[in-house]
C-alpha cells in the first residue's frame, strides 16, 4: 500500500527508527530532511556547508532553503506513489507549502514524555555511514560502537549534547509543536503513543494506517 506519510513529533520521539522499518515494510521510500542535510555536510557540499553551523546548534535551517530541497526531492520517481516525510514539515510555512506540493493521508504524531526524550537523545549512536540510529542502553549495536548494517563506526551526532538537545527542545515547541493542531483541523492527524517498545510502536502504526481509506 503506498501512503503519503508526515512524521511529527519532538526530537527523539522515535520517528526515524520507525520511518526506516515503515520504509522497508511499504517499499516506499523515508524522506528525512535531517538525513538529507547530514549526508550533505559529510560530502563537504554547497549546501552542506550552509547549514553545518545551523544544524550543530539544534537551530532550523531557513524555511526557503528547506522547502526547495523537499520539493526537489518529492519530484523524484521513487516518490510518485507514496513516501513518509519525517522532520518536514517542522514549521507552519513549511506545512503551507507541503498543502501545494502533496496530498497527504495521514499525520502521525508521536506522543512521548519530555523527559524519556532527553534520555533517548543523550544516549543515542548515529552510524557515521547509513545513518542508521542506536541507543547505549535501549538499543545498542551487536559489536560496540559498529553499525549491524554497514559496519562504520558509530558517532555522537553534534546536535546531541545536552546543550543543543535543550534548544532543539524548545525550538520544537515554539515552531513544530502547533504542527499538531494544523493537521487536526484538516482531520489527518492521528497520535501514537511512541513510549512503549519498538515492536508496539510499529504495530500500532500498522493497525493507525489500515483504518486509513486506501
Ligand atoms: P531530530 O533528531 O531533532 O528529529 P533531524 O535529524 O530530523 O533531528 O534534524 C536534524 C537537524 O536538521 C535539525 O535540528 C535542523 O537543524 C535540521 N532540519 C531537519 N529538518 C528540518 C526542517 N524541516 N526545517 C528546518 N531544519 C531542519
Ligand atoms: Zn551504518
């Protein structure tokens, strides 16, 4: 089934780890703008080296710069029949311009604790290849500090120290946070509880998108 998915929710609520196994699962491609703008910085681009200074700090990357690679990235073939956006939109002028460019089918909203979030930021391992997400304590990797899947090493991204993790915080309330409302009011907004184990997540995400009318 393909579906045209947005993932909302605070940094570290889990969208990314389940955005990939919803991935695998549909054959639909994951859509993540952070994982766009990281592979960018590594590769040392253009706009790599825009945003590198933006990103570390936990602060948005402009509204404009952001919607054109979006937009970009949404006329590609393997995103015709469906996709799951996750970490766009991330402001009301983003979700503005995603009303223009898409018709979505469903906004997920992953629902955790603030304070279970700050513990899964603050232990979380990023492979510095795939980009595939780990945790010290909750999920770490089979050989310590090696990727399962690609065997690079696994890093600490630059946003996750505790400073910019407080600030990604806040800047998720004041600018993505009254996303929730948006697509509540368009009648697309559906919330999952993301404070259960990863299996439970997903299987409730799978029985979410099945009532879905497709
Ligand atoms: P998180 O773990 O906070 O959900 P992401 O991996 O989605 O982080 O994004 C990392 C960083 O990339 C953000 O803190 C921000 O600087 C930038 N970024 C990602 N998506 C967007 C967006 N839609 N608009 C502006 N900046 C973004
Ligand atoms: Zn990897």
């Amino acid at each position: 089934m393909a579906y045209k998915l947005i993932f909302l929710g605070s940094p570290g609520a889990g969208k990314g780890t389940i955005a990939q196994k919803l991935a695998e699962h549909l054959q639909i491609p994951h859509i993540s703008t952070g994982d766009i703008f990281r592979s960018n910085i590594k590769n040392r681009t253009p706009l790599g080296l825009q945003v590198e200074s933006i990103t570390s700090s936990g602060a948005l990357v402009p509204d404009e710069l952001t919607i054109a690679l979006v937009q970009d990235r949404l006329q590609q073939h393997d995103a015709s029949t469906g996709y799951i956006l996750d970490g766009f939109p991330r402001t009301i002028p983003q979700a503005v311009a995603l009303d223009n460019l898409a018709s979505i089918d469903i906004a997920i909203n992953f629902v955790v604790p603030q304070e279970v979030v700050i513990a899964r930021l603050s232990g979380r391992l990023t492979c510095s290849g795939c980009g595939r997400g780990y945790h010290k304590i909750d999920f770490p990797p089979k050989t310590p500090n090696v990727c399962d899947i690609c065997g690079n090493a696994l890093i600490t991204r630059k946003d996750d120290t505790m400073e910019a993790i407080q600030y990604r915080l806040t800047v998720y309330e004041k600018e993505t946070a009254p996303l929730i409302q948006y697509y509540q009011e368009k009648h697309i907004l559906a919330n999952l509880n993301s404070n259960q184990n990863l299996e439970n997540v997903f299987m409730e995400l799978l029985q979410t998108l099945q009532q879905v009318n497709k």
